[in-house]
C-alpha cells in the first residue's frame, strides 16, 4: 500500500504528466481526441484503449479543460 501511494505522490512521476516543454503531452496536445489517447495507452500500457477506455477516455477529454484532463489521464495510466 506504501509503495502505490508513494508512486502515485511521487515528484518523478508528477513532472512525467506535465504539459511541459518536450514532454510526451506537449507533442500529442495538438491531435485529435481519439489519437491523444491512442498515443497515450499505446506509450504508458504499450496496448491500445479497449472500447470501455476508449469511451470513458474520450468522455473525460471533453468535460472541461483539455490539457489538465490529458495529465489526469496520463497520471492514471502511469498509476
């Protein structure tokens, strides 16, 4: 359990799913929704989205500022 909370707290982690200079959601920020999260699963869990994470993805995406909801999904893919 100390081991998950302290990866999911962690500073190496938290700078990994910031929209920052060179970072992997700089380079995919710009394509289309679907592509984002493509690139995402594909880089984090090396598999693409299954229908469900694709739709709850995709649902996520859309609610709300686009950059921090892509650093929340890559923090939870990373987690």
């Amino acid at each position: 359990l100390l081991q998950a909370l302290g990866l999911m707290n962690d500073p190496f982690v938290m700078t990994r799913v910031r929209s920052s200079n060179g970072s992997l959601l700089q380079r995919v920020l710009p394509l289309p929704d679907e592509t984002l999260i493509n690139n995402l699963f594909l880089t984090v869990l090396s598999r693409p989205p299954s229908e469900q994470e694709r739709v709850a993805s995709l649902a996520h995406l859309r609610n709300g500022n686009r950059t921090q909801r892509a650093e929340n999904l890559l923090w939870t893919l990373y987690n």
